[in-house]
C-alpha cells in the first residue's frame, strides 16, 4: 500500500498496457457464490488449484509492500488432527480437506524491509524508493528496546498532529499486531475467493485456540494467527447451512 | 466466520443447489491485473459500478456475522479536500475520482447483536443461532467495565486452556480492535477486485492521519479506519509505478 507517494517512477509504461478485457458476470459469480461451507466432501482438490490460491493470495496488496505475512498448509497428519482439536473439533475443520493458517509475521518487518533493500539495489530502482525503505519505514515500524522509540513517537505524533496532518500509527506493538492482521485479511480474501474460482469452497474460523495453533507450527509469541481455513468441495447437501444473513446495506454504506 | 459450529441447519438445501459454473480465467484476469494505482484520470466511475462494488464488499465473510463495518463513500467536496489532506496528500488521494473509508466499528456489536436476534426470532431460524446470540457471543466479545470482565475471561482461559483447547481471544478492546480489522479488512479486498472486474482501480492508502480521519466522518474514537481507498480509472502512463515485488513465495508458504 502507498504510505507515501514515493513509489513513483516514469519508467514502467510496460506495465500500464495490455489491461485485459474482463467479463464481469465471472467474478460476480464468485464473489456472490462465495460461502462459508461447513461441512466438505471427500474429494480432494487439484494440487494445481491449491497452488494457484496460495499463489494468488500473496497478489494482495499489504502494507508498505512488506509482505508481513505466511501460509501454513497443514497436510502432516498429527499436525493436522491437533489443528482440528485447536478448531474446537468443528465440522468447517474436521470436514476439511485441507487445513491452511494464514499468519501474519510484524515480528518479520525488518527482515523483509531488507529484502527490499536488496532487491532495489540489485535492480537498480529508483532512489526515492532506496530512501523509503532506509530511511521512512525504519522510522514507522521501529518501537525499540521495551517500547520506548513508540513512546517517544506517540508523543512527537500528538504535538506534531496540533500543526499538521501526520500518520498515527504504529507507534507499539499492538499497532504493528493490527498493521499486519490488515495485510494477512486481504490476502485471506483473495485465496477465498480464488478457491470458488476454481469451483472450490472454504471456511475461515477465527474461534480457535491460537496459542496451540502457534504451537502445532512452532511460531514465536510475536506471530499472529489472522484465521484457519478450510478448505475442500462444498458439501451440496449440508455444506451452506442457512441464507447469507446480511442487515440494511443502509446501515453500513454511508454516502457523506 | 463459524467461531462454533452452530449455525447449522438441515432446511437449507437451496442454497445448495445452483452452483454456477465459473470461468477461473476471467477471475485470474482480475486478481491479476489490480495493482494499487497511484494516478487516476478524471473520468467519471458509472454509479451502478459504485453500487455493485460496496455491495460485493459487504459480501465478505465476518466474525460471527456481526457486521462491525461500516464503508463512507465521501463526496461532499469540502471532505474530500480534508481527507485528501488527511491521507498527505498523495496522488493516490488528490488524482482519485472518488474516495472511501472502510471503518471497523467493534463498538456497534451489540446493536448488531441484538439486530441478529431479531433476524432469528423474526424468521424463526433454528434454536441453536438464537443460542449462539443470546449466550456465546455475550460472553466472548463482552469486556465489561474498564476491562473488568475482560481481565477474567483472560485469567480462566489461561487456567482452562492448561486443560483442554479454548478460544484465546478477544479479551480486550486491543483484540476487538484486531479482530473487526480483520473483517473489515476481508471487505477492502472484495471491493477492490470488484472495482477491478468492472475495469476501474485502486489505491489502499493506510499511511493517513486516523485522527483526522476520525474527525472529518465524526466517528467516536472507538471507531477503527482500516484504510482509505482511492478509486477511479487508471492512468495509462503512470498509473502503476513499477513491476509488482514478491519475495520467493517459499518465504511465505510453507507446507508442513
């Protein structure tokens, strides 16, 4: 995502041709057909589809392109079982037949913003872009030794924010935990909705025992479980479970 | 999303039926093809497109169906010039045609809550919803004064999880925060391939004054921005600013 508007360079005509033709009424039927299925069949899914999704997933676009994130396709069987048991034993899980964690990674910020760094000296990229990642996201996404850099962030936030406009967060941990869930979630819908592409279901639970989910995958405390999903051919008989409830779009979209 | 598996019901074989065939090609068109844009061109995005896209976008699947979201669509021009401020000034805000501010909203639970019940009684849906939404959801997403119910739910799922597997969260208004991030979140990325399908773009913008934000929309501060969304028709020549970077996928998915 654009936090500033560095990310300009003149160069990439390339990449603002060639935008494909696109039926509309395909997506429609996937975004309208899009449930969450409770109960799966046996069938397996093509490795092919599974790959495509994953792959599709990390098509999303994520904060300061740091990339703050991982899947965990969970095919182990020990594993997978344990994962069910940390799903509260749910059907949407134990039906599955495929089990993925999406993780959000804040803990791994610094090893990607040097990834970057590297990246954009190997490819010789613009020097605005070089600049943004050495100077301005070690400067957003550092908290410091106990906090303290956040603090004194928080508080130049607050005075500077009296005279002008100035980006709020993170200025703590718990910020870079929702910086990095906001990522991770997008990328969830694409693989969601890239599964029903492909004539496939899913399931994202978030009433799970996250502490043993990090266990089962051996995560450090800093990693945050964002959903479990499962994954599989929707059951035709008992796979939806009801209408798509959803209260007065009025309620919601506010035209102001 | 399913945090229980209890809105299961036997009666709904229609919505079983009529799965619609798919083309997965014109699906991969769109995932594809978005890119956040920086420029837009003045062309005018069709209303019905509008329309369709905050719609699809409250398609989205949402914890325990609760709705937490709310979508602004800001089109009075003196809000627009302070929000176009707010999100410092980038092109990504100053060149799109329109703006939109997708809003978690955790405080507006109970009224959600409470609108769902009054979905099941009205539609006499079956026992175990009206449960679920009477009981569970009153303990789990309640925090109670200063925290206070909050701070026990934490101390006995330590004990209980010692014991059996458990849900580990929210127990506080920093998880209910993560938590309708996440939702709305998953509605940012419907919209934005929606817009794409109908052959407009985006630009997610999350480096933005929140307080502000907050201020122009007159949102309570309980209210969380996610992110602004600039949209409109992309500028040919700039645009998209640079190939799309992803580190090795290996990085980020593994199989375990």
């Amino acid at each position: 995502m654009s936090s500033n508007n560095i990310i300009q360079s003149s160069q990439n005509k390339k990449h603002n041709n060639h935008l494909p033709k696109i039926n509309y009424k395909e997506f429609e039927k996937v975004i309208k057909s899009r449930r969450s299925i409770r109960f799966f069949t046996k069938e397996v899914i093509p490795k092919i589809v599974i790959k495509n999704s994953l792959n599709n997933a990390l098509l999303a676009p994520n904060s300061s392109n740091l990339q703050v994130w991982e899947i965990y396709w969970v095919k182990n069987l020990n594993k997978k079982k344990k994962l069910i048991e940390a799903c509260l034993s749910q059907p949407a899980a134990s039906t599955a037949k495929e089990l993925f964690v999406f993780v959000a990674r804040p803990d791994n910020w610094k090893r990607n913003n040097k990834l970057m760094l590297d990246h954009i000296k190997k490819n010789n990229l613009n020097s605005k872009l070089f600049n943004y990642y050495s100077k301005i996201t070690k400067i957003v996404y550092s908290q410091g030794f106990l906090n303290l850099f956040g603090y004194i962030k928080k508080i130049l936030v607050i005075i500077i924010g009296l005279f002008r406009v100035i980006p709020r967060e993170p200025t703590s941990f718990s910020d870079m935990k929702i910086w990095s869930q906001k990522s991770i979630a997008l990328a969830c819908q694409n693989f969601m909705l890239s599964m029903r592409a492909y004539g496939y279901d899913t399931c994202p639970m978030e009433g799970m025992d996250s502490l043993k989910v990090k266990k089962i995958l051996n995560l450090p405390s800093r990693a945050q479980i964002s959903m479990v999903i499962g994954a599989g051919r929707r059951d035709k008989k008992k796979g939806v479970t009801g209408d798509q409830i959803r209260f007065d779009n009025n309620l919601f979209i506010k035209i102001v």
